[in-house]
C-alpha cells in the first residue's frame, strides 16, 4: 500500500504536467484538420483498399472449397476437403489477424487451438470440423467481400472526390487546353452549358472539395470500425474461452495471494508470539531456578514474564484479526469497519448501508480493502480526516475510502501482489474493479466494486 501513495505524492506530478503541456505544443493544428494527412488515416485507408482483393481471395477460397466438400461429402474425400477448406480459412484468419495489428492497431487474440484427444490425421479433421473458431473463420471469409465491396467503393469516391475538387484550382486549365471547354460542366443540353470557370466558381469548388478531404477520414474510420467488430468477434477467442482464461489467471492470483497471506503469518508467528514465547519459557526457567536462592530477583522476572505474556497475547490478537476478526463474523461489517476506523490516526466517518449480509468470502473481501486503504492513508495520505461508505446497488456491493489527504495514489505499481496493484488483482480474482481518483493535492478516493453474494445460513 505504501508504494502507490510514496510513489504519487511529492514530485512525481511535475514530469506529469510537463508531457501535458508538450502534448499540447505538438498537438497545437484541430484534430479536423490534422485528421487527413496523419498516419492513422492512410494506414486504414491501405487496409480498405487491400480488403477488397483480399475479400475476394477469401470469398473465392472458401465457397470453392466449401462447394466441393459439400459435393463430395456422398464420399469419403468430402470430408478431408471440407477440413482442409475450414483449416485454411483459419489460416486466412491468422493473416487477416496480423493486418488488423499492423494497419489499425488492433490486437485480437488467437482463438483457442484444436483439441486433438489423439494423433493421426482422422483426430485432427474431427478437431477442425468441430472447432467454433474454424466456422467463424468460414464465417468471415463470406462477410467480408460484400463489407469490403462496399466500404472500398465509398471510400474510393469521397477520397477522389475530395482532393479533385480541393485542387481544382491547380488543374482547371487541362479542361480548355485539351478538352476545349472552360472547365467542370455542371449543366449542359444542346443550347446551354454551365462550367466551373471564374474565379469564384473555382474557389467555392476548393472549399468544397476541403470539406469532402475533411469529412472523408472520419468516413474511413466509421467503416473501419465494422472491420474490428468482423475481426474481433470471429477471428479471436469466443467469450467462453476467453473467460476460462480470465478464470484460469484469476485462480493463479488467489493462489499466489493464498500463499503469500500463509507466508506472512507464518513469519509473524515465528519472529512475534514464538520468539516471546521462548523467552517466557527461559525466563520462568531462570525464575524457578532462583525462587529458593533469591525470592526477589525470582519476583521480579515472574513480572517480567507477565509483561512478555500480555504482549504475545496481543500479537496473537492481532494475528488472528488479520486472519478474520471474530467482530466481522459475529456482528457484520458495520461494527468490525467501525473497529478498524478506531485505530486510523485519522478521524473516520463510517456509513454501511446493507439490509442484509453479503457472502462471508465478500464480506471478508470488503473488510480487508477498507483496513488496507485506511492503513495506508494513516501511513502516507497526510489527512486531517477520511470517510468509508458501504451500499449495495443491484447486483454489485460498493466500497467507497475518501480523504483529504495530498492525494497522487494510483494503480502503475510494477511491484506486483503489493500496493493498490496488489489490491485491485485480489478484487479481480472474485471479478471485483478497484477506482482511484487521487489527484495531485487530492483529495483521494477509492472505490471498489464486488459482486454481490447473500449470505447464506451460517
């Protein structure tokens, strides 16, 4: 916890300001404006102007190969052909994956591999026929040549048109030099003819032509944005994959979270209440030996040894609070958060709003966020005052720490398992969203967001 609000507070916020007031000197030209000759704009322009041979590739491969498996499927070579086609698609899919990378900068994940429960080439053509991605590869190779039809199409004339127009000016003479007319023939029938000739005329065509070259990169990334949407939803990992991945990292944070928690108490135990203990033993050890010879010194270490037994008692207390206070069990945790404010350094308003009891293992949860982030605002936030609010609003249990302390706490701690870092991945690990909004000068405050679980009979 120290790290986030040592790292924020101080002097870190200055290099902050200073590459927002560059930002600003580079960025001095309006978006509208810089919009048609940046990067980002011919780099999605290349990738719909590559979609439409590529979409026709695509669509020619996958209806050929399709139609002939489908045909031949009365035989035996239907299926490999229509294995091969659909293993091909997937390739296709990989290729179209790195595009999108490298030209729109959006990154999609492989889609989860073929599950072959042996070797042989029979396992993997079953893998590939019954692989979801392999369909939704198949899937996109027939979507994407009418989209990429399309959006090339409209691309190509408001692109063309808008520069035409814009520089207008620069070539309107090739119109009376070589086709003998003044210029761009607006109206014309056997007695009448309108051209773009005088100067106004001219100027007004420019700045039509501007406001086309204007409007024409935000036309590209409109029609670019059903291009990730293609992309993303049947090129990468469905949402059932991609949520076993989510839980199969959630589950390696619990675990190493688990480990680390048995770690620190086992360390507390050995170096705190076992250390005293062990003293205790030795000194009660001396105090017999010395009761006969020396009553009085014999007194004085048994007052001693008290001394030791009361504070090992209370490091036991302790201990066993951070495991789980018997306050949170037995009352809730309004009386354990209130238990935990007393010992702030700082006076602390606390409002729980529950009409009934959450799941011991969110309840647990939401006690060990408050007692961390007021722990750390007693160490770091420099406050003269902090408040802590608990409700429930549908389906979710919010957690709200504030103070007035110097503020700069954030989540960019590379420490890893410590701090708001470590924090905010035990809440992801029950699919819970920890928020910080800590200014420089602060005030700071902290949500967290878990998931609402009754209790059930205890």
């Amino acid at each position: 916890m120290a790290t986030e609000y040592g790292q924020g507070y101080g002097l870190d916020s200055t290099p902050a300001g200073h590459s927002g007031r560059a930002g600003e000197r580079r960025h001095r030209l309006p978006t509208v404006l810089r919009a048609p000759v940046e990067g980002r704009t011919w780099r999605e322009l290349g990738y719909v102007l590559l979609s439409l041979p590529i979409g026709i590739l695509l669509f020619t491969y996958a209806v050929t190969m399709v139609s002939l498996g489908a045909g031949l499927l009365v035989t035996f070579l239907g299926v490999p052909v229509l294995a091969a086609g659909l293993a091909g698609c997937r390739g296709f899919g990989a290729l179209e994956r790195t595009r999108a990378r490298g030209l729109l900068g959006l990154e999609v994940a492989e889609p989860e591999p073929l599950r072959m429960r042996r070797q042989g080439f029979a396992a993997w053509m079953g893998a590939v026929l019954k692989s979801g991605a392999s369909w939704r590869a198949l899937l996109y190779a027939v979507l994407h040549l009418p989209w990429a039809t399309f959006s090339f199409v409209v691309s190509v004339t408001v692109w063309t048109i808008g520069w035409s127009l814009l520089t207008y000016p620069l070539w309107f003479w090739v119109f009376p030099t070589y086709t003998g007319q003044g210029g761009i023939q607006l109206y014309g029938d056997g007695q009448h003819q309108i051209y773009l000739d005088n100067p106004f005329e001219i100027t007004v065509t420019a700045l039509i032509g501007l406001l086309f070259t204007i409007a024409t990169p935000w036309i590209v990334r409109a029609l670019t944005m059903v291009d990730r949407l293609l992309v993303h939803g049947l090129l990468g990992p469905s949402r059932l994959v991609t949520r076993v991945v989510e839980l199969e990292s959630d589950r390696g944070v619990v675990f190493d979270t688990a480990a680390a928690d048995l770690r620190r108490i086992e360390r507390d135990l050995h170096d705190g209440a076992q250390a005293r203990l062990v003293n205790l033993a030795m000194d009660l050890g001396l105090a017999k030996e010395k009761l006969r010879e020396d009553p009085r010194a014999a007194a004085h270490m048994v007052d001693e040894a008290h001394g030791e037994v009361k504070t090992a008692l209370q490091e036991l207390r302790d201990l066993a609070r951070g495991i789980h206070p018997a306050v949170l069990t037995d009352r809730g945790l309004d009386a354990a958060l209130s238990s935990v404010a007393s010992r702030c350094t700082v006076p602390v308003r606390v409002e729980v709003d529950l009409t009934e009891r959450p799941a011991p293992a969110i309840e647990g949860i939401a006690y060990f966020t408050v007692s961390e982030l007021l722990q750390n605002i007693s160490k770091h936030a420099r406050a003269t005052w902090a408040s802590v609010e608990v409700w429930r609003t549908e389906n979710r249990l919010m957690v709200q720490v504030e103070d007035n302390g110097v503020g700069g706490a954030d989540l960019s701690d590379a420490s890893g398992g410590s701090g708001l870092a470590g924090l905010a991945e035990r809440l992801d690990a029950v699919d819970g969203i920890l928020v910080v909004n800590s200014p420089a000068g602060g005030p700071t405050r902290v949500t967290a967001e878990l998931p609402w679980r009754a209790e059930r009979t205890r």
